[in-house]
C-alpha cells in the first residue's frame, strides 16, 4: 500500500495524481496547468516527477503490478 495524507490519499483516489510503477509521481495535466495560488503549487503540482521513498526491503514495497494497474486508469482520466 501507499502512505499518504488525506490530500494527496483524497487526489489518487480521483485520479488528479497517479504514481507510476517506478514510484514517480505525476500530476493531471489540467492541474498542472491550473493557477490557484501556493497551495496548488506547493501541495500538488510541487510533486510532479518527484519519487516516493520506500522501503529497500522488496517485500514490504508497494506492488509494482498493482501501481501499473492503477495508473493506467489515471492515465485515462480526463
């Protein structure tokens, strides 16, 4: 699984930020594009192309499967 706040948990789960297999943050383009003042900025946007930290164990890592699957369906969000 994933560790996040309520605003980043809240953002993944309506496909406006999808973390890709190699654990590589991407934002929604329209929000990306969005201008709102720091708060989008700096809680959103500010991640785009940022990594996750994860554990070195492999084990105990998010399923790359799993993220693959997810991802594919941000990738067909609007």
């Amino acid at each position: 699984g994933l560790a996040l706040c309520k605003l980043h948990h809240a953002a993944f789960d309506n496909n406006i930020l999808g973390v890709r297999p190699d654990l590589v943050i991407e934002v929604r383009r329209d929000i990306l594009e969005e201008a709102d003042g720091p708060m989008l900025r700096f809680g959103l946007q500010g991640f785009h192309g940022a990594a996750l930290h994860a554990p070195r164990k492999r084990d105990v890592r998010p399923s790359e499967a799993f993220l693959a699957e997810r991802f594919e369906l941000f990738r067909k969000a609007v």
